[in-house]
C-alpha cells in the first residue's frame, strides 16, 4: 500500500509539513510495511488546468486523465493510484495556498464527468485535510474558513469519499517575530500555543493519519 501527504506550504520544515509528517506516522502505525511519501508542491515547477478538456474527449485515449507534460504529471499519475491521501495548506487570504489550489484542479477535474449517465471510472481513496492558519479558532468562524473549506471538501467527497480534517490555530510563523512588522500577534502568547498546544496538534495529526488508513483499509 502506498500513501502521499502532499504539502501546499513554501516552508518545507514548518508546522504544515511537521503535522503531515505525523500524520504519515499515523498511517504506518496502521499499516507499518506501507509506503509513504511527502510531496512539496514548492519544490518544482507546474501550473493549474489549462482548461484544454482533453481529459473528456468523447471516446479519447486520454479520457479521465490529465495530460499536461510538466514536473506534476509523473507524481499526479502515482498519487491518483494511491490508498489515501494527506493533504496539508496554511491558509492564505482565506484558502489554500495558490499551489495547493492548482494541484487539486490536477487532481480532481478529470474524474469529474459532464454526463447525466456517464461516470469516469478512478480509484477512490480516504482523503484528509491539514489546514494552519495564523487565526484564531473564533476568528476563523467569524471569517467563514469553515463554511468555504467544508463547501470544497464536499466536492472532493462526491468525486473520492468523505474527507476528514484538522484546523490548526495561531501558529507560530516566525523564529523572531521582532524583524518583522507583525504587532497583531502577541509574540510571548505565540510561543506559549507553539509549546503547550501544538504538541496536543501534532497528535492529532497522527490520530488523522491512524483514521486515513483504517479507512484505506475499509475501502481496499
């Protein structure tokens, strides 16, 4: 069996990587001779659906399957065949980050079919979801992240199965917050979060991963 967490942040070392690396120790306690990888959406060049449509082409070699040629396509083509999936995005003026927006376009637009009767046949695996943003858990739901993530993770659950997820409050993002213009936060406050809650964050991370595969192994 194989599993991806695949990584929407720029910071390949930091609280989202950190969470998905737990997660994937959750799925390997689960499942201990699995393969998992962690893939960095940052770490190479590739671009959105270009809205080329190849992917349905009536009666076309290419149908459900993206066909853009660029560094994403040979790790798209393993992780659509994977048992189950980790995502993981800080939130950027209120979504995922532009790379985790245009892997999902990858991911999910050539399974969805333009068909009353027609469905495109896929592999269909446990997804989860690891959001870190700077808010607070009341300020959040203030702004609506829940109401947009849940309303995105309902079209992944149509096109793969339900999604589970972890929000990830007030992070910790700077190493030395007085280089930078950033007052809004309470340094000393953040610190406190980064040890006391994020160690109780990281075990729900593994906890997720522990769900993912139990799942997989529901659906295999």
């Amino acid at each position: 069996m194989k599993f991806f967490a695949v990584n929407g942040s720029p910071r390949p070392k930091c609280n989202t990587a950190q969470l998905l690396d737990k997660a994937l120790e959750g799925v390997k306690s689960v499942f201990p001779d699995a393969e998992v990888e962690r893939v960095n959406l940052y770490d190479f060049p590739f671009h959105g659906c270009k809205s080329c449509f190849a992917c349905k082409v009536v009666n076309g070699k290419h149908y459900g399957k993206c066909v853009q040629k660029d560094d994403l396509k040979p790790i798209l083509e393993e992780i659509v065949e994977s048992d189950g999936i980790i995502l993981g995005s800080p939130i950027y003026l209120s979504d995922v980050t532009g790379n985790m927006r245009c892997f999902l376009e990858r991911f999910s637009f050539p399974f969805v079919a333009y068909s009353k009767t027609e469905v495109v046949e896929h592999k269909r695996m446990p997804l989860a979801y690891i959001y870190t943003m700077n808010a607070s858990e009341e300020i959040s739901h203030q702004i609506g992240y829940h109401d947009l993530h849940d309303h995105f993770e309902r079209g992944l659950a149509m096109t793969f199965s339900e999604v589970d997820h972890l929000y990830v409050y007030e992070t910790y993002q700077f190493k030395d917050y007085s280089r930078y213009v950033s007052d809004a936060f309470d340094e000393s406050e953040r610190r406190e979060i980064r040890k006391n809650r994020f160690p109780k964050d990281l075990e729900s991370a593994f906890e997720l991963g522990k769900k993912i595969a139990i799942r997989a192994k529901q659906l295999d």
